[in-house]
C-alpha cells in the first residue's frame, strides 16, 4: 500500500488577472496581513535583536564586570578559547544527549497522548485533555524542585517506592553521579513538556481528513497500515513545528539543572556555562561569545528541521 496524501491543490487565478500577477483581493488581503501582525513583529524584533546585537559586541571585548576600565577589544579571541576549552565541549555534549533523549521520548509519549485525546468519548474529551495538560501548567521551577525532593536521598519517595528494583536502594544518591543525574533532569523535562508536544500533535491529527482513512479502511488496510501510510504523511507539518519548538526549547535547557544540580557532577549544560560565565564569574566578554554560539546552534538547528522535512508551512491547509 502506498502513501496516502491529498494531492496538491491548484491555485486558480482569475480570468482577468494575468499570470504571473498578483489580484487585487490577495494584494489586499496581504496588505491587511501586515497591518495586523506588523505591529507586533516589529515589538519582537526590537525585544530579540536587541540584545542579541549587544551580546556579539561584547563577545568581541576582554570585559570583567568587576574591572570595566580595563576592557579591551579582542576580537574573535573569546570564541577561540571557548572552542578551544574541552568544558565547552562537554556543555555541548550534555546538551545533545539531553535534547535528543527527551525529544525522542516525548514524541511518543505525545502521539500516543494525543491519539487517546483524539479517540476519548465527548462526554470525557475535556476532563482527558485538562488531566494530560496539567503537567505543563505547571512552572519548570516547581516541576525542577518536585523532581529534585522526589529523588533525593532525606526528602524523597523513590528510593524505598523502588527499592526492590535492582540497583536501588534507601542510600542511592540520585544526584551523585553525571549518569544518574541526567536521568532525573531527562524524566523531569519529560514530565513537564510531553503535553506541550501531545496539543500540537493533537492539532495535527484534527487536519487529516477523514476521507483518506475510510478508503484505506474500504481497501483493507490495518490500523498499523493507516497510521504510516494516511496518518503520518499528512501530519508531517505538524510533526516538524512539534520537534522544532519543543528540540530548541530543550536546547535551552537551564532551570532544571540549575535547581536539580547546580551543573555537577558534570550536567552543566551551555546555558548553564553561559550563566555561570555572565553571572558567577561575571566575565561578560567570554559569557557574551558562550551566549552567541548557543544562538548560532539554535539557527542551525532550526535551519536542519525546515530542510529536512521539506515542509512549506505556508502552502498547507487544513481543509478536510
């Protein structure tokens, strides 16, 4: 059976309208566009591009909060040293594995999460979806020192809950080794944003039409069949605002890892050394260059989704 998808629909333009040329209704309709979200988009880009400018000029400085008299102008010399620093490498390592774990399993947890939302009676539909969406209500400060009280060894639960499971017991110390600690910090980050990627998913299921999956059904295809070959194509837009927005949240990881560990044992991650750089050791130059590079990563991996699933979120329509 081959993938099933809606074929591209032909955009038709008016007798009188040349081609090539833009009618008078879409031009107005995309003047109306920008009048409405102009306003707002230029507050975003005054908000963002603001301070992004200011932390590559400073990146280009030897700059000591402590010592402002003494800041000179280095240029690339603070990316140098970053880059050549094995604890960057080793933020930005920490960083992946905790992206790439986490994304990989809330986007299961999410699409069986948003199937159930789906397929849930319209009696229940709405306490379902307010139950899944709790986790998210709630602030990452609070989920972070949940978790953290959960595992730890005075305060916590897990210990004598899971004590019969090999390798646990009442003295295991949760946050005493890069191992174990990154484990924690991943089912804390799980927790909290599996409900963010199950609502956007659940939005992708809405948009895929119903005709699709009764002629797969009429042509005897399995569930199994119909979701990879129906469900899945026609939610691939979907699935790529999912694992961008929840892959460069994750990136960013810092509360979790600030109240859980503080960065030891090896979990800082490179937000959290552009912090400990800006903050602790208020070395704005180096914490300045730690900040741009993690910007830098954000585009390439934004860049990656958008071209790797192919995907022009402007052309798709949810029309059934």
């Amino acid at each position: 059976m081959s993938t099933t998808t809606l074929p591209p629909t032909e955009k038709t333009q008016p007798v009188s309208t040349p081609q090539g040329t833009i009618s008078d209704r879409s031009r107005a309709e995309r003047k109306l566009g920008w009048l409405l979200a102009g306003p707002a988009f230029l507050v975003m880009l005054l908000v963002t591009a603001y301070p992004i400018l200011q932390a590559v000029w400073y990146s280009l400085f030897s700059y000591r909060l402590t010592d402002p008299s003494n800041r000179s102008f280095d240029g690339l010399s603070n990316y140098a040293v970053i880059l050549s620093d094995p604890l960057w490498w080793q933020a930005l390592l920490v960083t992946v594995v905790i992206t790439v774990v986490t994304v990989a399993v809330e986007l299961v947890l999410g699409f069986a999460l948003a199937l159930v939302m789906a397929k849930a009676l319209s009696s229940i539909r709405p306490v379902v979806r307010a139950a899944i969406l709790i986790p998210y209500a709630v602030i990452t400060v609070v989920s972070a020192f949940a978790w953290a009280f959960a595992f730890q060894i005075e305060t916590g639960f897990v210990n004598s809950w899971f004590g019969w499971l090999p390798g646990i017991s009442a003295e295991t110390d949760w946050f005493g080794g890069q191992a174990t600690s990154l484990l924690v910090i991943c089912l804390a980050e799980i927790w909290k944003t599996t409900p963010f990627i199950s609502l956007l998913l659940l939005a992708g299921l809405a948009q895929v039409p119903e005709v699709l999956q009764e002629a797969a059904k009429v042509d005897g295809a399995t569930w199994w069949q119909r979701m990879w070959r129906v469900t899945i194509p026609n939610m691939k837009a979907a699935i790529m605002v999912a694992l961008l927005f929840r892959t460069l949240d994750a990136f960013r990881i810092f509360d979790s890892i600030f109240i859980m560990t503080a960065g030891a044992n090896g979990t800082e991650s490179v937000s959290f050394l552009a912090y400990r750089q800006t903050i602790a050791r208020v070395e704005i130059g180096l914490g300045s260059a730690v900040s741009v590079l993690l910007f830098l990563s954000v585009v390439i991996i934004a860049f990656g989704f958008i071209k790797g699933f192919r995907v022009d979120l402007s052309q798709t329509r949810g029309d059934k």
